[in-house]
C-alpha cells in the first residue's frame, strides 16, 4: 500500500514469501522466484510482457518440473489465452495465479492460491497453460474475470473447469488436452504488433463511429455481437461499413456479448446478414481467447483468408468446432 493506493514493489513477495514457513519446510516444491523489473501493475502489461514470460519459460525448461506465473488479475485472462498459442509443444504444468487481496495482508486470497497453483504445477500432470484462483483450475484460454471483487473471480464460461480444490485436489485428466507427442521440445512464437479493436453492439450505436474504427491501419476487428451472433441488419450503413471493412481485407470475428454461449450466425436473418457480409464466426472464444488468436494468426504472417479459415478452427482448445451435423 502507497499514498496513491496499492502498487508493486520490488522485493516485496519474497519477503512476504520468506515469512511462509510451510514454502521451507518440505511441504511444498522446491522453487525459485524470478523477479522482473521494473515490475508492473498488470493494467499496464504489453505483448512485450508476454513475450518475456514465454522465453523465459523456455530458458528454463529443462530446470523445473513447472511453472507459476504471478500475476494480476486485471488482465491475467489476456496472459492466460496468449499463451497457449505463444508454446507450442508444451508438455509441463503452466499455472497462471494471482489474488483478489494482497498477501501481506492479514485477510488475503494470496496464500492459497499460490500455494495450491505450485502444488499443482510441480506435482500433476496437466500439460496446459491454466488459471487457478479460488477453488477451480481453469483452460487458460477459455478462462475470463467475471467479478472485480469476489475471491471467485474467474470462470470459464464455455468449458468445463480442469479441477477442482477443495478439501481435496481433483483432477479431470479427460478434460486437458494432452500432446500427441512427448519429445519435450518447446517452440515460442513470436507475437508481434497488431492492430486490433473490438466494438461491442448497442442500440442507437453510432454507424460513423464504427466507420471510422474500421479505418486503416486496422487489421482486425472483434464484433461484440447481440445474442447468438446478431446485429442490425436492417440498418444499411451497418451492413455496408462493414462488408467494405471486408472487402478492404479487415478481419472481422463475431463473438457473442453474453457471459456464455456460442456464436451460430445463421439461427436468424439478422445473423446471416453479417456472414454474409463476410464476418467470421467466433464460435465460443472469449473475447479475449479471440483477441489473443489474433495476435498469433497475424504473427504468422498469414494471407487475409487463411487467418479467416483459422479463426473458426480449433487450435489449442479456445473453442469448441462446429459439429458435422
């Protein structure tokens, strides 16, 4: 805490760490702390955080049964779903943690979840980038915060939770996604710059607003879209900024405004409209699995159309892919 309110401070958590006798006492896994600096509130994270987070994954792969990345809880969905994509062949336990209450507070959230994230990264098999808070461990990439104050701030509104933690840790082995191989060999891929906005929906929206985030240099832009998939389609100038963003080559992924639940833009014309504008499906990605695909698609350095193809495919569980029938 700080005259302007709480804030990092270097040093801080492993003092505070320090004073955790059950770290020392052979309890828990051996660990280390890396420590970056300068350190950040996460409000302020950058894809260049997210990319040191990788490497240094990666540096010390071979040293560490698993890992724990601290984190704060304002943008530690965008960290969760970023990196999935960003590791590729992973095959050791990524546990992304952090707390509602700071832990040299006397009331804290902080304790537990760092203790139980470790636990499970250094003693289970779960091959994934996950977010663990509370009592649930959660996809990274299917994970979003859905309360700024309860201990229970995380859910994963579209997959089912990888675990549960109560007075038991239990793991559901049939719900992680395993590799189909196991040759320990990590690639991180770069993420580079994107433009990338979302514009959610509303009645009475502005259509010369959305014109003009539709404008160059935009790359992608995430439709935050009413129901199962729908906007205004009886509104012209809706329909044609957007079928021009299209035909400018802009990428533009539907993603449904509701807390759970999966795009399907033909259930009703007003849907259809917008895959016929060329919109894509977001399937059931939060906007933020959405967001972090993007990112990735584009690093790859894709043509506009095989990053439209990609988007409604499942690539590292971020969404469940349209049955055959």
């Amino acid at each position: 805490m700080s005259e302007r309110g709480l804030m990092p401070e270097p040093g801080y958590l492993a003092a505070q760490m320090e004073k955790m006798s059950e770290l020392f006492e052979g309890m828990l896994p051996e660990f280390e702390v890396l420590e970056y600096e300068p350190l950040i509130d996460s409000s302020n994270l950058t894809p260049d955080h997210w990319q040191q987070i990788a490497q240094d994954i990666k540096s010390n792969y071979h040293r560490f049964d698993g890992f724990v990345v601290l984190h704060g809880t304002d943008s530690m969905a965008y960290t969760s779903s970023i990196l999935p994509f960003m590791l590729e062949g992973l095959n050791k336990s990524v546990v992304v943690t952090g707390a509602q209450l700071p832990l040299g507070q006397v009331r804290n959230d902080a304790r537990e979840n760092l203790k139980t994230a470790m636990m499970l990264a250094a003693g289970y098999h779960i091959p994934e980038v996950t977010l663990f808070f509370g009592e649930v461990l959660l996809r990274g990439c299917r994970a979003t915060k859905s309360s700024a104050t309860k201990l229970d701030a995380f859910e994963s509104p579209n997959y089912p939770v990888l675990g549960s933690v109560e007075t038991n840790i239990e793991i559901f082995n049939r719900r992680i996604r395993f590799p189909e191989t196991a040759d320990d060999k990590l690639t991180v891929h770069q993420i580079k710059p994107v433009e990338i906005a979302t514009f959610r929906l509303f009645p009475g929206m502005s259509i010369d607003v959305l014109k003009n985030v539709l404008l160059r240099p935009l790359k992608a832009l995430i439709i935050e879209s009413y129901g199962v998939g729908n906007g205004p389609a009886d509104n012209p100038r809706f329909i044609e900024a957007i079928q021009s963003a299209v035909d400018d080559g802009i990428v533009i992924v539907n993603c449904t405004q509701c807390g759970h639940g999966c795009v399907a833009q033909t259930s009703y014309a007003t849907g259809t409209a917008l895959s016929d504008a060329g919109v894509v499906s977001g399937r059931d990605m939060t906007v933020e699995a959405a967001i972090a695909k993007l990112y990735y698609l584009f690093s790859r350095d894709l043509s506009v159309s095989e990053i439209r193809n990609s988007v409604p495919q499942d690539l590292v569980g971020e969404l469940t892919e349209q049955s055959s029938n």
